[in-house]
C-alpha cells in the first residue's frame, strides 16, 4: 500500500486511539488503562497500523540476493550459444557466485553517468539521445595503449533479477578471484565492494621470450535494488576509488520496458572485467 493510501485510510480515525495504538506497537510503553468499551477502537488502528507495516515492508523487498559464495570446484553452468557445434557452452572452473530471487517481472532502468574521468569509446556503448545509458565501457585511459593493464578502466552495465530466478540462474566471476565482500547501503540500493584477481605464471613463448608471472587486479561495485529488481554493475582495471566514484555517481531512473523472465534464453552471466 502506497503512503498516500495509508494516510487516507487513516484519515478519519481518532488521534487518542493512534496514540494507544503505537503504544501498543511499542515495546515497554504503556499508556494509562481506558475503560473496556475502548478497547476496540484502539485494537482497531493497532492492527491497521500492523497491517501497514508489514504490507509495506513485504513490497519493499520483492527481490533477494539470495546467495553469494566461492563456486564449487565442479559447479558449471551451461548457456546456448549458435556458434558452438553442440549449441551451448558449458562454463566451467568458475570463481564465485551470486544467485537472486524475487519477482518474474521488474522495470527496465536507464542511467546516466553524474562524474566519468574521462570519456567513453562512443562504438562500445548503448546511448539513447536524452543522454542515458544501458551500457558504458571505456577501453583504455587517454595515452594508455590496448597493452597496458589498464585496459577497461570502468565499465558500467545492468542486470535484471527476472534473469536470474531459475534455478540454474547466476551472475558469475570466471576468471577473477575476488577478495573480501563489503556490503553498505546507498538509499535503497544494497552494495556490494570488492577487489578481485588474477594470477598469470611465467610463460615462455615458442620464439624465447619470457612473459613473467604476475598478478593483475580489478574492481567491483554491484547497486542492488531490492524493490526494483535491478543490479548495476561497475567494474575496472583503474582503482577502487575511481570505479567507486562512477558508480556513486550514477543517475539511475526508471523506464516503461517491463522485464520478464522468459526474454531471457540464458539465466547466467559473467561478469568479469575485460569481456566488454
């Protein structure tokens, strides 16, 4: 129930009988007994009030994360994919997992960037003409060739819960090893903050020459919307705070494209930093 309906459904009861009615809400306050003639007027807005609460807490929560936790050693996702001989692929040594609940439906969002360090590959990126994004990639740093390690230094894209409720659904890390998970409130949206990654060994090519081991870093902003079913994933090769200042930053409305979970062939997608 919308605020303004609560307002007006209680629009005409008594002020004396809401005061004991939040008395009754609240643990350890006790108002002066009245007489038992009153006792259900005032149990009346008790359960009205009740009733609000919990209606109004179940509809603020319509989708869950429902898990997020290091991938088993034989845990595999298969998606379809023409091009393969078989018509799927079968994703396998995975690094970790995130699983969502909730709805089978959800609006579609747009958003549109507040701070960017500098401006994004125009060809990679999905841009309607008031501005707003559904997908923003940058490849590469003014200066920086495709070589350097900062090759993706931000990457912005949305998911949808709907996508992800079946039972083989999930938003996957591949390749990148993330380390420790902070969670935080931004408004409404659940975040979720991490550095991640990948080790290469020594190698040696066929000619002589040596690749030497190493070990590279990327980083995660997950915005999870728990009543609008959306999560908008920043990520990049450049630092924590740059990725986090694009995603703080981000103007994230709403659209009138509803979202259903049979748009969607595959229920699992990856994540990782440079598959953009």
């Amino acid at each position: 129930m919308l605020s303004r309906e609560v307002l007006f459904a209680m629009n005409d009861v008594k002020e004396e009988y809401l005061l004991d009615a939040q008395a009754a809400l609240e643990t350890g306050v006790q108002r002066p007994r009245r007489p038992v003639r009153n006792l259900a007027r005032t149990l009346l807005p008790a359960a009205l009030i009740a009733a609000l609460l919990i209606g109004t807490a179940w509809a603020a929560t319509l989708f869950t994360l429902r898990a997020r936790r290091p991938a088993e050693p034989d845990e595999t996702y298969t998606i379809r994919w023409a091009e393969s001989p078989t018509g799927g692929l079968k994703w396998t040594d995975l690094k970790y997992v995130f699983q969502f609940d909730g709805a089978d439906t959800c609006r579609a969002v747009k958003f549109r960037p507040g701070w960017l360090p500098f401006q994004p590959n125009a060809e990679y990126n999905q841009r309607d003409p008031d501005g707003y994004y559904s997908r923003l990639v940058s490849e590469g740093a003014p200066g920086v060739d495709s070589t350097s390690h900062n090759y993706q230094p931000y990457m912005v894209e949305i998911h949808y819960v709907p996508q992800f409720i079946a039972e083989d659904g999930a938003m996957l890390l591949m390749y990148q090893t993330p380390e420790e998970i902070s969670e935080e409130k931004w408004g409404e949206d659940t975040v979720l903050k991490f550095s991640a990654f990948r080790h290469q060994d020594e190698i040696t090519l066929p000619d002589g020459r040596v690749i030497e081991e190493e070990t590279f870093h990327y980083y995660f902003v997950i915005r999870f919307s728990e009543s609008e079913g959306y999560i908008v994933v920043t990520s990049g090769t450049s630092d924590m705070e740059t990725v986090e200042h694009v995603a703080r930053e981000l103007e994230i409305v709403p659209t009138d494209e509803i979202i259903r979970a049979e748009d969607f062939e595959n229920h699992a997608v990856f994540i990782d930093v440079g598959q953009g």
